[in-house]
C-alpha cells in the first residue's frame, strides 16, 4: 500500500512527488504516457518558481538548460522595462524547454524515492474512511490513503469525482508552435512590428539557427485534442500578414484557447486536485507551469503532515483556503489580459492608456509582481498595524551559513532567530532553528513554512510555542 498516489507525471505531479518524498511519504506516480513528450515547447519560470527550485536545490540543475530574460513586459505583452530593485535574488525569467523541466523535476523525484509508472492512468476510484482504491487502465487494483489528480487540463481525477468546474468555455483559439522559418530576419522583424500593433495574439521570436516561437490567431474554434497541421499555420498566417514567412520543419505545434476555469473544491475527503486539473486559463503571462508548481509546493508538506500523523486539525483544509484565491487572482488577471489583445476599438484605447499607466514605476511593479506571484501574501490573520511580511514568502536573504533557501532544502520549517532567546524546543524534528544577530531581517524572528511563507513574526516564546501548535502540530509529536 502506498500513502499518496499522484495521477499525471508533468511538473506538477513530480514537484508534488519530491515534496512527499522529503518526509518519507510513499509515493506511486502514475502516467499515462510511456514516454516523454517529443514536443520541445520552450517555457518560462518566473520569479517565485526560481525562488523554490532554489530551495530544492535544483536551480542550478535547471539553468545550464535554460536562458535568463529580463523580469519585463509580461503583462498583455506589452513592452516596458522590469521594474527597479525587484526584491528577490531570482530577478529574471527563464526560459527552458519543458521537457528539460519534465525531466530533471521526475529525476528529482526518483531519486528521492518516488516510484514512477509510465503507460499507466487512473481508470476509477473508490474511497472509504481509511484510504483511496485506485484502478488503473490496464486493471489493476492500487490502495493509498490519498489520491491527488495532476494530470491536467482534461483531469480525469476531476471528472470522476464530481466536482464543478464553472467558468467560460474557449471564445478564440490560437495557434503555437516552433519552426524553421526561410524569410530573411528582417523582413520577418519588419512584417511582425507592423502587424502586432492591431494583433496582440501575433508574434515570431528567433531561438536561433532559423527556429522561431510563433504564435497566430486561428479563425475558428477548434478541437484542441487535436494537434494543427503546418498547413493550418501557413493560412492563418497569410490570413494576419499576408505572407507565412516559409515556415517548415516544425519541431511541434499546438491549439490553445482561452476557456477559463476554477474547480469549486480542491479536496473531496481523501482525494485532491493540482495543477491544471484544478484550474485552466490562457497562456497569457506564462502562469499555468508556475502556478500548478507552486500548488505542489503548498501542498506538499501539508499531505505528508497528514500521511505522518503530525498535521494539526485543518491544516490540509489550508491547500484551498490558500492557493484557490491564488489561483482566482490569475484568472482575473489572464481574463484581463485576453481582453487587451482584442483588435475592437474600446480594448485598444484601454491597452493605450495601460500603457501610459505602466510608466508609473509602482504601476509596472505591481503587475509584474503579480504574474510572477512575488506579490502572493497568505491570510495568517495579519492586524492592520502587523508587519507586512506576515503570509508572505521570504526573500533569499543573506544569513551566517550563506543564503537562507540552502537551508531549506529538506522541507522542514525554519525559526530564524535574531534574538538569541528562542528555540523550537519539542518541534525539533519538524522546524530547524537558526540562531543569527546578522541575518538581514527588520524583524526579531521569523517562522517560515516549508514553502518559504511567513507564518510568524515576534519576539515573545510562548507566542511562538502557539504559531509553531498551529502550523507544526503539538510538541513532540509523532
């Protein structure tokens, strides 16, 4: 018998995976296809993903593979500067392709322990008070005390269990993929500048040696379980710019629309959602990847709290009341964004004076904090007149052993004390204490989480002794 079962092997599932793992949780993955993806999509991590592979430790796996961008113009794409003194060491996009990211995050996990089953789905389940029956699709029978559905867009984990997913279906489709294309550079650089001042939902992007990123508006909706054809891509693009640049030898193409959705409950008893199959949205911003990566993140330590009998009353119930307004925020915000890429007149005057706004330094810093989830501050209870770091993550502040995330590479909590009063005391084996005089913090104490928030911030012991009950469960616990 396994303790977590986890539907869907993309970088979701296997963050969540590695997580479980850290705490000796006994993971099975299951995936339904036998191998990795051929399709070589380049993605982006953003800020707050950066910040917890860097307390994983699995940063510098991923940059070798990766190239660095500036922290700027995600918003609707439009074109302004990142914004001065960003308040991470992680200032920067990466952009990487996915299946690097795929690869190098289940590595991680079966290094850690997890067992990964390729050519294997989740055909049913049934659950009872003392665990999840899961069947699989080629017949087998598979017990775990929960099951998590991260196997995306088309969760079949989310269907079976019944649970709304409101929302609005697709409007508009448009095309991506990666291509050689045989138009010279310039005429390509000219022909593009001209056309996306009317097509937001337009773009080539050189990676090199006659590659590019392309995406186009496709007139119709379309069946996007099915991949687009070359020639799909050589009429819409004729269709935007009068010409398809020579476009060949695609490396993959894809259909993506802007259906936009959010399940009503991320957890129904025993069984849980993650990722895309909680939630789906445009592509605008580059937030889906990120956002499900930091949903296994919260998540993560709060099922294996639950698995290894430490977790205080409600604390699983903290995964929704946390990341479903995370994930509500990036809704509204991919919504917005859609509106902005329209050609009629009212979206245009709207994205024209956005434009103007974004040159108010706190206005471009704000929705730039907000794509790349810097700006995500969890409900702790904070007072009015509290410090404002409360519920929010730690930055990668300098301490006396180094940087603060290399102390986080197990998933414990962390007491970082500038006081010398402290201690954990018989939480020891859930929170690590440091004791520093110098680590650079405008506060006495901090209490972070697992996953780098803020849970407290104080001075007094017995104040402390009451937040770490909350978060970590009772002193010596099993």
């Amino acid at each position: 018998m396994f303790d977590v079962i986890i539907a869907g092997c993309g970088p979701t599932g296997a963050m969540l995976a590695a997580e479980l793992r850290l705490h000796d949780v006994r993971v099975l993955v299951v995936e339904k296809e036998s191998g990795p993806s051929p399709a070589v999509r380049i993605v982006g991590l953003h800020i707050r993903s950066l910040e917890l592979m860097a307390m994983r430790g699995l940063l510098d796996r991923l940059l070798p593979h990766g190239r660095r961008r500036p922290a700027a113009g995600f918003f609707a794409a439009i074109p302004k500067p990142a914004p001065q003194g960003l308040d991470s060491a992680y200032a920067y996009l990466l952009g990487i392709p996915q299946p690097v990211v795929n690869r190098l995050l289940e590595e991680h996990a079966v290094a850690l322990g997890a067992q990964v089953r390729r050519g294997a789905a989740v055909a049913g389940f049934e659950q009872d008070d003392d665990g999840v029956t899961v069947e699989l699709s080629d017949g087998e029978r598979v017990r775990a005390g929960h099951l998590v559905g991260c196997d995306g867009a088309r969760s079949t984990v989310r269907k079976l269990l019944g649970v709304g997913f409101p929302g609005e279906p697709s409007r508009n489709d448009t095309l991506m993929g990666e291509m050689e294309v045989s138009a010279p550079p310039e005429e390509i650089a000219a022909t593009v500048a001209e056309v996306s001042r009317d097509v937001q939902r337009f773009w080539l992007r050189p990676f090199g040696e006659g590659v590019y990123s392309i995406v186009v508006p496709a007139a119709e909706v379309g069946d996007r379980a099915q991949p687009p054809t070359l020639e799909d891509f050589r009429r819409e693009l004729r269709a935007v710019a009068g010409t398809d640049f020579g476009v060949h030898s695609p490396r993959w193409l894809s259909r993506f629309g802007d259906a936009t959705r959010l399940v009503d409950r991320y957890r129904v008893g025993r069984v849980l959602l993650a990722g895309d199959a909680a939630h789906i949205h445009p592509p605008l911003g580059g937030q889906g990847l990120n956002l499900g990566v930091q949903d296994a993140v919260n998540l993560g330590w709060k099922l294996a709290a639950q698995v290894r009998g430490w977790a205080p009353d409600g604390l699983l119930d903290t995964y929704q009341a946390e990341r479903r307004p995370v994930a509500a925020d990036v809704l509204d915000n991919t919504r917005a964004q859609t509106e902005l890429s329209s050609a009629e007149p009212g979206a245009r005057a709207v994205r024209r004076l956005l434009t103007e706004l974004m040159d108010f330094e706190e206005v471009n810093r704000h929705l730039i904090e907000k794509i790349t989830a810097t700006a995500v501050r969890y409900d702790f209870g904070r007072r009015p007149d509290g410090p404002d770091l409360l519920g929010r993550r730690l930055p990668d502040i300098q301490v006396k052993q180094g940087n603060l995330y290399g102390l986080l590479r197990q998933g414990r909590g962390l007491l970082l004390d500038r006081t010398g009063r402290l201690t954990a005391g018989g939480w020891a084996d859930r929170v690590d204490l440091l004791t520093d005089p110098t680590a650079e913090l405008d506060v006495p104490a901090a209490l972070m989480r697992p996953d780098g928030h803020v849970a407290w911030i104080g001075d007094d012991q017995r104040d402390l002794d009451v937040h770490l009950s909350r978060w970590f469960g009772g002193p010596d616990a099993p």
